[in-house]
C-alpha cells in the first residue's frame, strides 16, 4: 500500500505559518511608519520651533534659553493627545497639524486593535482546536465558540485594515515621496469597501440546511422484510427506527437527522438511504452489517452531532469565500483557513474514530465476517464504477449511449475477481456524502482480522433472491428508471465536455462544437456588427477576423469614460504584436452580454488548448 506522503517543516511553514503570519503585516507596518511619521513630524517642528526662537530679536538671551529648553524638554504628540486642560493653550499653538496628529494616533490605535485582536484570536481558537480532540460534544462547543470568535476577528480585521489601508496610501507617498496618487487611494477605499460589503453579505447569507439527493421513499408495504429487519437492528441498538428509508443508485449507505429533498419533496426526522445496486452485491447478512453500521450513527449521536456542526462549517465556508474574494482580505483568509484546516484535522480524527465504532458494532450485530466481506464488496463495487464512468467521460467520441449500467453490471463479478491478485482493495477507501472513510485495510484490521486474508478470499455475487433486493417490491423497476435518468444526465455532460474538448477537427466535430457555442451576433452604434463563434471575433469595421488562437492576453480598460476590451495578438507569421480594442458596452443582444459572451467562448479555446496540452504531456515524458 502507498504512504501518504508527509508534510515537511519547510511546506508547513511556506503552506500554512506564512501566510498566518501576513494577517499581521499590514497593521504591524501601519503601527511602525506612524510611530515613524509622527516621530519626525516631531523633531521637524521643535527644528522649526527652536530656529524661530533663535531668529527672534524681540527676546534676552535668558528668554531665549529658557524657551529653547522648554520646547526641547517637550514632545508635540504628546501635547496635542493630553486631555490636561492646563496643554490647552499650547495646544492651539499648534492648531494647523493637529489633524495630521490625530490621524497618527487613531491610524496608531487601529493598528494596534488589530494587532491585538489577532494574537487573542490565535491564542483563543488554538486553544479551542486543541480541545475540539476530545469528543464530538468538545469538537461541537469548540467549532461554535471559536467561529464566533474568527468571525469578529474578520470583521474587525478587515474594517481596520481596510481603514489602514486608504491611510497608508496617502501617506507612504505623501511622506516618502511629497506627493500622492489620487488613483491609488481611489482604489485602495474601493477594495476596502467591497472587502467589507462582501464580509456583511456573508453574514448574512442564509443557509440551505437541506440535503438533496436522487432517490425513491419506500414505504413499509412495498418492502415489509426489510423494514422489520432494521427495525429489529435498531431495538437491539436501544434506538428509534428510522422515519423514512430511501432507495437509490448512489453507491453508498447513508443515514441523516438533516432535513431532505428528494425531488419535490421535503421529509425530517431519520432518514436511511439505501443502494440497490449494492443490495444485489452482498448477501441478506452482509446487507444487514452494513445497516447496522449506519444504524450506530445514530445510536452514537453522530448524525445529531453532524447535523449542529454542518451549519456552522457552511457559515465559515461563506466567510472563507468573501475573505478570498475581497482582495484586500486576502490575509485574514489565510488566517482563517489556517484554523478551517486544524478543524479538519479534528473532524476527520473523530469521523474515523466512529467509522470504527460502527464497524465494530456491525460486526456484533451480525458477524466480524460478514462485516469484512460487506466493506470489501462496497469497496469494489466503488472502484470499479468510478473507473467505468471516469473511462466513458474521457472518450473523444460522440456516442449515442453510454450504457453505464449495463457494463457494470457485465464487468462487475470478474472485477472483483481479478482484484483478488491485484492491491486495489488495498488502497481503497469508500465514498460518502458527509465525511471522510478510514483505509479499507485499517478497518478490517479494526475487526480483529488479517486484512490480506479477507481481501485475497473470493467474494462473490449472490443469487438475486439471496438478497434484500428481491425483497423490495418493484426494485427491478425502481432502479432501471434511476438507472436512466443518470445515464440521460451523465451523457448530457459528456456532451457539453466534449464541446469544450474538440478542437474541433472534421465536420463531426465542427457541428457538435458549434451546436454548443453557435455564432451570435451584436449590434453597435452606427450599425456596426460583431460576429462570435466558438473560434473567432470578427467587427464589420475589421478587414478579417481574429481567430482566438493569434489572442496572447486580454485585459478591460477605461479611459475618458469608455469601456475597452483590449485584445492583443500575433498573426500567423509575424513577430509583432498588434493590439485591437473594442467598446464592448456598445454592443448589445438581447438575452445576452457582450463581455461575458466573449469570455465564455475564448474560455472555451483557452479550456481546450490547456486540455490538448496536458494530454501530450504525459506522452512526451
């Protein structure tokens, strides 16, 4: 079996304290250059000051003396931040930069709040991944507290730092260089407000606490065996039995307390979904050991458990997603992602942990045998399905069918026969919906058995009436009618990719690519006309078309209030590059955008060059 390979010291701290560590630069350099700015503005004005006094033929040479060592004995910051009634009257001596002094001391204070509020939410919610460790109640108590606490943290961060931010612009050239860039600040305060509008969107976001999957209710009457039996299974586990069972083609078990939607409809309560094209692969006991092992996250509170922590995961996934899209909040992303990755560590421990558990009590329920024989079957039946729709997506034809269905049925039983002298199983693990499955091998260890053993002994299929399957009324029919539905929408898929695939070469592919991405046209002012299909851009004011194969980089400008699409390329056999801009604003369509039309169709020839790319470079290597 492979090793996973290891994090070493340099990429933990290139991947994760380097970046935590950014959250503090732009206060800690804040904190430093108005410490700096207002330390100079400080001796400039006693310079000023005491050369005044010196130039000041009005005064005795005591007089003199005496104000020169008063003013050198004093600090013009500190005087303009006393509140001492008595500094009034200096005070308003230096009347004309008590301003630039109080955007010092508050640019100073800001960054100082940040400063602190970031080591407190380092020091805070470290303590609380560290506890998260202990069990599923701590991991719940420690997500709830310490988001709320990285969520202040964001939002005071990005404030602050934004704040800074149009400071620092002004200031860094306005100090350094005498003079400032009014474009610079414009953008900075633009960054800064949108990195605070895109963080209160976030907070606001409500969240789709349901989960949604393809599937079909059974009810008890359609399949009476089957529901006593788990009904049986979940007495002896001291529980409730599940509200609803759901039947499907998905190639997991699974059980939920979170509310569903499957189709139109919304259920609560304990729902169980169960695969049929599993059940005809593992006999009535192997069946039952995998019910019983769903079973026991209920018993163990982990679908309770899942159910309160997915909210809060969803929260912090929209506030990772505005902090990444603010730009200016980039840093306090890597912050907060640093800390979304140590829980991670901590969910996936504690997911383990009672995959372990509900393995083991399978096990009990049924036999350790029938529990190994159940994980190994599940296992191959993951892996080869996966392989049989990775091999039919990547194909570069256009078929009718894809008939995934019935070549796995076919080619099923001899794959797991020649898994049996292979190590697939070994590296196998088992796809779910909600979390992360332990290493095949490491759970059939956990049963007390030698794991070689178990997967190197011949499972087979079991006759159709030996399994829960023949026990559900209308399965057969059940299953075709999923089973058609999928294929309908995975051959859908496989056809739009290809369109994004082809070059195209040959009329075949030519019209399937242009079925996809048809020519549009866009009418401008003074009647002109830009024409787009899925390999060029051609204006009616252009001598020829530019294909996007010549396109080496676009970008968007603005000048004197027009809006450019700037396209600059290289025609075939020429070294000089040209430049074509066009007013993109100007054209309109109805039901369409014109820049977001060119995008979509330029994307489509950048998607595909970096596809053919890829695909020789395995073949050059």
């Amino acid at each position: 079996m492979r090793s996973k390979p290891e994090l070493s010291k340099v990429g933990l701290i290139k991947s994760y304290v380097l970046p935590v560590l950014i959250a503090f630069l732009i206060p800690g350099f804040a904190l430093w250059f108005f410490e700096h700015v207002q330390s100079s503005y400080d001796q400039k004005i006693r310079k000023s000051v005491i050369s005044q006094i010196q130039g000041d033929q009005r005064m005795t040479e005591a007089q003199r003396q005496n104000a020169i060592k008063f003013y050198k004995s004093i600090v013009v910051s500190r005087i303009l931040a006393s509140n001492d009634p008595k500094a009034k009257p200096l005070q308003d001596s230096f009347a004309s930069v008590q301003t630039r002094y109080a955007i010092f001391r508050w640019m100073k204070r800001i960054a100082l709040t940040c400063l602190v509020t970031g080591i407190g939410a380092l020091v805070a919610a470290g303590i609380g991944v560290l506890f998260s460790f202990r069990s599923q109640s701590a991991l719940y108590w420690s997500l709830r507290l310490g988001w709320n606490i990285l969520r202040w943290f964001a939002l005071i961060e990005v404030l602050g730092q934004g704040i800074l931010a149009v400071a620092l612009s002004f200031w860094v050239t306005a100090f350094w260089m005498e003079k400032y860039f009014i474009k610079l600040i414009v953008v900075a305060a633009i960054l800064a407000v949108c990195a605070v509008a895109l963080l209160i969107a976030a907070i606001f976001r409500k969240l789709a606490l349901e989960t949604e999957f393809n599937g079909r209710l059974l009810k008890q009457e359609a399949a009476p065996l089957l529901w006593q039996r788990v009904s049986q299974m979940a007495e002896r586990l001291g529980i409730a039995s599940p509200e609803s069972i759901f039947v499907g083609i998905d190639d997991n078990f699974f059980v939920t307390e979170h509310p569903v939607k499957v189709g139109e409809e919304h259920y609560g309560g304990r729902t169980l979904f169960v695969s049929l094209s599993l059940l005809k692969a593992l006999s009535r006991s192997e069946a039952d050991a995998v019910l019983a092992h769903e079973l026991a996250h209920f018993s163990g509170e982990d679908t309770i458990y899942s159910k309160r922590i997915s909210p809060l995961l969803g929260k912090y996934i929209h506030y990772l997603e505005a902090l990444h899209q603010g730009g200016i909040s980039r840093p306090i992303f890597h912050f907060m992602f640093f800390f979304w990755n140590l829980y991670q560590v901590s969910l996936h421990k504690l997911r383990r942990q009672r995959e372990f558990r509900a393995d083991r009590i399978g096990s009990e329920l049924t036999s350790p045998l029938d529990m190994a024989q159940a994980l190994v079957k599940v296992a191959a039946y993951c892996r080869y399905r996966q392989n049989v729709q990775t091999n039919l997506f990547e194909k570069e034809e256009n078929v009718e069918a894809m008939d995934v269905f019935e070549r796995i049925e076919k080619g099923f039983p001899d794959f797991m026969h020649a898994c049996v002298n292979g190590t697939e199983f070994a590296e196998s693990g088992t796809p779910h919906p909600f979390d992360s499955h332990p290493p095949l091998v490491r759970r059939l260890e956990s049963l007390g058995l030698d794991s070689q053993s178990v997967l190197k002994s011949q499972n087979t299929i079991p006759a159709l009436e030996d399994s829960w399957f023949s026990a559900i009324e209308g399965a057969a029919a059940i299953e075709a009618e999923q089973w058609k539905a999928f294929e309908e929408s995975f051959h859908q898929a496989h056809q739009r990719s290809l369109a994004w695939r082809f070059k195209p070469e040959g009329e075949a592919e030519i019209r399937h690519v242009a079925k996809y991405f048809p020519e549009i046209q866009f009418r401008g002012a003074k009647g002109l006309i830009a024409t787009m299909d899925f390999e060029k851009l051609l204006l009616s004011g252009w001598d020829s078309p530019l294909f996007f194969s010549a396109i080496t980089h676009c970008r968007l400008e603005q000048s004197l209030g027009r809006h450019n699409l700037v396209i600059e390329y290289k025609l075939e056999g020429q070294n000089k590059k040209q430049i074509s801009k066009v007013r993109f604003k100007e054209f309109k369509r109805e039901g369409a955008n014109f820049l977001e039309s060119f995008q979509h169709y330029y994307g489509r020839h950048l998607s595909m060059k970096k596809y053919h790319a890829q695909r020789l470079r395995p073949a050059q290597q």
